[in-house]
C-alpha cells in the first residue's frame, strides 16, 4: 500500500500544538508508507512553514476559490486526492487537522475494508474526517 493522507490545513496560529500532535500521531501509528498531502490556501506563514520541514508533507497549492466552509473543504479535498492519485497513491485517506490516529494498524484496518461492494471506509459514518478509498475507485 502507498498511502496518500489528504488533509485541508485552515487552522490560525494558535493551533500549532494540534498541529504537531496531529503529525506526531500519523508517523508514530502509520505503519504503511505515507505522504500528507497538504493544501495551505490561506494558512498562517507560520503553519506553512513548521509543514514544509516536515518530511512526511506536500505541500500542494490548490487553485483559489472564493467557496467557505464546507464548500471551500470539498474543493480544496477533491484538489489533493487528484495530486495524491496521480503521485501514484494505492489509498486516499481524508483527515482533518483534529483527526489522526491513535493505534498503529489503522490504515490497513481500514484498507482491508475495501471491496468492490464497499468502496469508502471510515469509523462509525461516511465523514471527511476519516475516510479511505484505493485508487481504483477514484
């Protein structure tokens, strides 16, 4: 498996220590090889840059638009999933800056879920905070 971990990082300043802990728990509990796909359309310098020394990050500028909320999420997610897919991602995973995982096996939990009868694998309901398909699918 390659994994590719879409996230949207819109999040100010003060949440740098969500920031790290949500780092820190991908590379401690993803056993799988991974890349975080990252957008950073109107993140704080700061963010940007304490993500650009990450070696596990990517940080992909989608292009602009003038959609918030969900909206802004689902344009700048369906822009990370087409980069991870053609960067050759087996797996797309959707995370959230407050979503990561907290026991090593997840990816491959959740992949093993995967057939061609159930094409999304997430926790307990289909949400964007946790949500995986193989590229086949896409």
């Amino acid at each position: 498996m390659k994994l590719g971990i879409v996230v949207v990082y819109l999040c100010e300043e003060e949440d740098e220590p969500l920031l790290d802990l949500h780092l820190n728990r991908i590379e401690a509990h993803t056993g799988a090889p991974f890349v975080i796909y990252g957008s950073v359309n109107r993140l704080a310098p700061r963010l940007r840059e304490r993500l650009r020394r990450h070696a596990a990050v990517r940080l992909c500028e989608c292009p602009e638009t003038a959609l918030r909320g969900a909206s802004e999420h689902a344009c700048y997610l369906d822009c990370l999933t087409r980069i991870a897919v053609e960067d050759g991602a087996s797996h797309v995973v959707s995370l959230h800056l407050d979503s990561f995982p907290i026991r090593s096996g997840w990816a491959e939990e959740l992949s093993n879920r995967l057939s061609p009868s159930c094409a999304f694998a997430t926790l307990d309901r289909i949400s964007t905070a946790c949500l995986m398909f193989s590229r086949d699918f896409y």
